[in-house]
C-alpha cells in the first residue's frame, strides 16, 4: 500500500477514534448528570411522600372534628328544639288563659 494513503488512513482513523472516545466521554459524562438528577428525584419523592402521609393525617384530623362538630351542632339543635317547644307550649297556656279570662270577663 501507498506510504502516503498508509499516512493519510492512518491519521484519519486515529481522528476517528479521538472523536469516538470524545463522544464516549461526553455519554459517561450525561450518564453521570443523568445519575445525579435521578438521585435528586428519588430525594423529591421521599419528601413527597412525607408531604402526601402528612396531608392524609391532617384530612383524618379534618374529617374527626367535622364530625365532632356535627354532633356538637346537633345536641345544640335538639336542646333548642326542645327550649322551642317548651316556649311554644307556654304561648299556647298563656293564649288559653287569656281566652278563658276574657270569657270570663265577658259574661259579667
């Protein structure tokens, strides 16, 4: 083979290999980032995930008191209720006895 084109390949193949082992670095150093950022992610869903069981305990919290509200606010409105139907009923005896006085009242 011809010195020169025996150079020249020469040459050529070894700019080829100097690029490949570029590109190889270049890959192992975006694998590198690539490890780092899926580290960071898996730190994120660790938070995450002690946000998320927060959260879950606080709308356990939430649903305890509503519900502790609704029976509260219910003995409320049965007590009231109950203080309704008492004033109710004194209306209705005080309307009696105002009737039967002014019957009374009349036949004299």
């Amino acid at each position: 083979m011809d010195p020169e084109l025996t150079t020249f390949l020469t040459d050529r193949f070894a700019e080829v290999d100097r690029q490949f082992t570029e590109v190889g670095r270049r890959f192992d150093e975006v694998h590198r980032q690539f490890d780092e950022v899926h580290r960071r992610l898996e730190g994120v869903d660790r938070r995450l995930d002690g946000h998320d069981q927060r959260f879950d305990a606080l709308d356990r919290k939430i649903d305890e008191k509503f519900e502790e509200a609704k029976r509260y606010f219910g003995v409320l409105a049965e007590d009231l209720r109950g203080q309704l139907q008492t004033v109710a009923e004194g209306h209705l005896e005080l309307d009696r006895r105002v009737t039967r006085l002014e019957r009374e009242r009349r036949k004299r």
